[in-house]
C-alpha cells in the first residue's frame, strides 16, 4: 500500500492507478466474506477500509483515478461499490487490445501512472504460478501489450507485482513473467559522458608578483560559472569563494 498512498502524495491529480487483478481488493471488514486484508487493499487506498491502515488524507486515492483492469471474481458489495461511485473497469475482452485501456486512464485525466499487477489477472492456463488463480484471464502477451501500450503513453510512477507463487518447477513460468516485465516502455536516458584526465588541467596563477599554486584559473565553487579569476584576496572576479586546500580542477 505504501507506495500507491506515495503515488498519489507526489502526483495528486494527475495520476491513475490501473488495478490489474482477478479481484477488486475492495471489500470492507464489513462485506469480506473471509476478512482477508488482501481483499481490501484497494478500498482501504480510497480511505475505506480498517481505519488502522488508511493512509493519510493527501495520500487517499479517489474513485475516478482507479481503472480495473481485467477483474471478474467480484463479491456483491464490490459490484454495488464500483457502480455507485463509477469506478472505469475493463473486461478481459476490452484488454485483448490497449486502446480502451489508454482511453480509460486519458479520461481520469492523468498523466502518471501506477500499475498494480497482481498475477492472477492472468489464465492460469498461460500463468499457473499463482496464490488464488481465477480462470479466463488474460493471455501473456495480452498484458505485455497494456504494459508497453501504458507506459508509452503515460510516465510511469510505480510498478508493483503481486500473488506470484512459483513452484519448485516453475523455471517457464519465470520466464514469461519476464517477457511480461519486459514488455514495459522505459524513457532512453544518454549516457553522461565520463571526461578523459587530459581534459582536465592543473594551472598555477601569477598574481601580485607571487605564484598563487594549487588553484585552478576557472572558478569551481560554482560549476555554473566559467570566469575567469583577476586575483584579489580569496575571491573571483566573478564574485565566487575561491576555494581551498589543494588542487581545484575545472575541465574545458
């Protein structure tokens, strides 16, 4: 729960939470038919459920910032829960292609995304590592194809997976959670340059008459500022503290 209630303290409005789950997780210790917690989940993020474990306020998410994706083992008061508050869902149907799901979070307005992927979305069919498996879910690639279609389109503020129980022969099941995970759509970052020591010198200063060694003739208390130094006790032209204590190196 922390990092969805974290979400929503950093993005507010703006983020969505697209609830990939054979279940909806939002029962209340009163409807529960178990009293399992792991039902509840969703509705205690929406400042529902056991009051010990609401988060904060600012942290709450609401209604119109959920999207349920692929749930189908409701309980009656989760039915009666998500119509009345108008809760977006998606069948398993609706998800054998992203559209709809990109359509559904562009319409709560978002622009970041959180996924909670709780497995048992998948056919245990294609999927069988799982806690509480519910049949007719989506097939692997289905939900490689939301993955990669969600974070092309949206920033991608946090990721959880849940309800994945590997076997003691579960190596292909390893394999296409993978491929699944793989799936996801990561900004390319440029490498940042790493400077060769040639491109750094180390030059002594002449000023007053005397040699000022040991500083370099750039500023580098300010790595923004390129001036060059003039002299003057302790100080740069520019206005910058000239540092102390051996050598300070600028590369240009």
């Amino acid at each position: 729960m922390a990092p969805v209630a974290r979400a929503v303290a950093l993005h507010g409005d703006s983020l969505a939470v697209v609830w990939f789950d054979a279940h909806a997780d939002l029962n209340t210790p009163d409807t529960s038919p178990s009293g399992g917690f792991h039902g509840m989940v969703l509705r205690t993020l929406l400042g529902q459920g056991p009051s010990q474990l609401s988060p904060q306020p600012e942290e709450r998410l609401s209604p119109r910032q959920v999207v349920l994706a692929g749930a189908r083992a409701l309980d009656p008061a989760e039915l009666a829960f998500v119509e009345s508050e108008g809760i977006r869902t998606l069948s398993v149907q609706a998800l054998r292609e992203p559209d709809q799901l990109i359509s559904a979070v562009a319409g709560t307005g978002a622009t970041h995304v959180y996924i909670h992927l709780d497995l048992d979305v998948l056919d245990p069919g294609h999927f069988p590592s799982l806690s509480c498996p519910e049949p007719g879910g989506l097939h692997p690639e289905q939900l490689r194809a939301a993955l990669r279609a969600l974070t092309e389109r949206f920033h991608l503020a946090g990721l959880g997976v849940t309800e994945h129980a590997p076997a003691a022969d579960s190596a292909g099941s390893d394999q296409v959670l993978q491929g699944i995970l793989d799936g996801l759509a990561f900004p390319q970052r440029q490498p940042v340059p790493v400077p060769s020591p040639s491109s750094f010198r180390r030059r002594p200063i002449v000023s007053g008459g005397r040699q000022d060694a040991g500083h370099d003739d750039f500023c580098s208390s300010d790595r923004r500022c390129r001036r060059l130094r003039t002299g003057g006790r302790g100080r740069r032209a520019c206005g910058c503290r000239l540092l102390r204590g051996g050598y300070v190196t600028s590369g240009r």
